[in-house]
C-alpha cells in the first residue's frame, strides 16, 4: 500500500524527557520513523511524498491561535534569552481563571499541558507536515483509494482543539476524521494505541458524525490520566459515539481483542463509512512505554479485525517507541492489512 511520509517530520528533535522527576532521553525520536519506514519500504509498500494541503484543515479541528503559536514560539523562545535548547514550560495553566500572557514562557505553559511536548527549533515545520501526511491520506481516500497508511510522526492523538499533550501536538488523526466528512457522512475513529487518545475524544465529544472508540490501559493509573475513562460516552450529539474500554496493567491479546471486538461492533451499529485508526505499537510487550503482554500476532488479530469491516480505512501512526518489536509489527499489521483488502 502506499505509505505517505515527508522528511521534514523528522526535524523535530527533543533530547530530554522528564519521567518521574528524572531527565530521560525523549521516547518520541526521529528514528522511529525512519525504523517504519525502512521496515515498510523493504516489505514491498510503495514511499510517496506527502502533498501540501495548506493549513486551512488544521485550523478545521484546532484553535487558530493555538495554531499559529507553533508558526512563532521557537524565534520567540530564543529571542527571549537565556533559553535552553528545547522550549518546556515550567508554568502550566491552572484549573481556575486562564488568561492567554503576552510571554512566551507563559503562553507554552498556556499551550502545553505536560513537559512531554518541547519546542525545538524543528518542531514548526515537523507538526505542520506529519498533520499534512494524514490530512493527504484522507483526501486519497476521499478520491477513492481504500487503504492508506499515513507515516505520521510526531503523533497526534492526545493533542485537544488549543493544546499540546504526550508527545502530541496537532491531532492528525482527528483532522484527518474531519476531512472525510467532506465526504463521508459518519466517521469513525479506531484508536489501538496502548494510551487513550484523550484528545481525540475531546475534539468530537458532543458531535453525532464522529464516534471515537478506543481500547486502553486503564488511565487511571497510567497516561494520559484524565480522560477516556469507560462511563465517557460523549454529550448532547455525541452521546453515545465515544467508547472507551480500559484494560488492566498486564493484559493479553485475548483481553485487547476482546476490546477491539467491541469497537468494531459500536462501528458497525453506527454506520460508519470510513474508518480513521490511530495506530500505535505501543501496547507490544518490548515497548518502552508498555504495560501490557501483547506480541505480534496481537498486530495481526487487530488488523483482521478492522479491515472485515470493508471500509475506506486510513491507518494513522501514533505511539511505538524504540523496542526491539516495533518494524517487525508495523510489517505484520500493514501485510494483514493488505492482504485482507485483496481478498
Ligand atoms: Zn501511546
């Protein structure tokens, strides 16, 4: 199938990750995609550069403000002094009274909900064109195409409408989903990473035309923390069109299958006609995020799964960090993927 990538993805380069109150190597690194990439391209998928699509379908699913704050904050953060190599707030907005500063160490705080989404002198031009990845694939897929995989990275799925969140800062997935609807009248969005993709959830909560289903490790106690817990179901619109199934630290394939069963039936019942996944290789046992038992054989069952649907399907790439499994399942999913299109 084709894969749609564009280098400048990898211009986005944090060094430093704070985990537990430890300065860490960031998990999100360029080499993850370059890993699928190489893996993919050496399985047979056909590499195609991602076309530009403006900024206009971002700016359909995110704040403008908090879009156009990307196109500056870098220049900002260095012209302001004294600043170190990757822009972290170490103020963050309270759950009270917000106001949007004038500065730009009160504004990253303003836009940037943890310390897992830094700045860095690439992020710009990263964040703008891993969105125009999926935002291309959904317009292949309105053209007719019926399977796509969009290389996105950085990922998406925990940014929300005005902020950044896990790694995520446009939601590429969720302006993907959107841009189908200039097409398809209900979309739904599969999300399989092994984080729920809270802000996905947010962006369509109380819309009827997008249901977001996704299976998770229960957030509880584990992140994203504060969302997508299983008695969210959406409101007004929405209501009924999130699905949020939560798995225990330690889970199975049986226990995730069992989930994505679920959602595919929630899909179907909601008659859907074309499927966004956001799709992460994070839950794989030997990644370093993981807290779950899941091989690749997991990878096969969830892609058999979603394509006997028989939907246009755009596959978005969202979490997988650098363990020892992640191109080999990427090369699992996409070949059962592929395989169960020709059938
Ligand atoms: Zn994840």
């Amino acid at each position: 199938m084709k894969i749609l990538f564009d280098k400048r993805q990898l211009l986005h380069a944090p060094e430093t990750y704070f985990r537990q109150g430890v300065a860490i190597k960031h998990p999100e690194q360029p080499e993850r995609a370059l890993l699928l990439r190489d893996a993919l391209i050496a399985d047979g998928h056909e590499l195609t550069q991602t076309s530009n699509h403006g900024s206009a379908p971002i700016k359909a699913v995110h704040n403008t403000d908090y879009v156009e704050f990307y196109d500056t904050a870098w220049d900002r953060w260095v012209e302001y002094g004294g600043a170190g190599t990757i822009a972290v707030p170490n103020y963050h907005i309270s759950h009270g009274i917000n106001r949007l500063p004038k500065g730009i160490v009160g504004q990253l705080g303003y836009y940037t909900t943890d310390t897992a989404c830094p700045v860095t002198d690439g992020t710009k031009e990263a964040i703008y064109w891993s969105a125009q990845t999926a935002i291309d694939g959904a317009n292949r897929i309105m053209e007719g195409e019926n399977l796509i995989y969009s290389l996105c990275r950085p990922p998406g799925h925990h940014a929300s409408r005005g902020n950044s969140n896990g790694f995520c800062f446009f939601n590429n997935a969720a302006i993907a989903a959107h841009h189908l609807r200039q097409k398809h009248d209900r979309v739904a969005v599969i999300d399989i990473d092994t984080h729920a993709g809270q802000g996905t959830q947010d962006i369509f909560y109380d819309r009827g035309d997008v249901i977001f289903t996704s299976v998770h490790v229960d957030p509880s106690d584990y992140p994203p923390f504060f969302a997508c817990y299983p008695d969210e179901r959406g409101i007004g619109d929405g209501l009924g069109a999130s699905l949020n199934i939560t798995l225990d630290k330690g889970s199975n394939e049986i226990d995730v299958l069992a989930g994505i069963d679920q959602m595919i039936a929630a899909t179907i019942n909601f008659g859907a006609q074309a499927v966004v996944v956001s799709l992460g290789f994070d839950m794989a046992t030997d990644d370093p995020l993981s807290e779950l038992n899941f091989s690749g054989d997991g990878f096969v069952g969830a892609a058999e799964r979603i394509m006997a649907l028989n939907l246009p399907t755009l596959l978005v790439q969202e979490g997988g960090y650098l363990g020892p499994s992640l191109s080999n399942n990427a090369v699992r999913f996409l070949r059962t993927a592929e395989a169960a299109r020709r059938n």
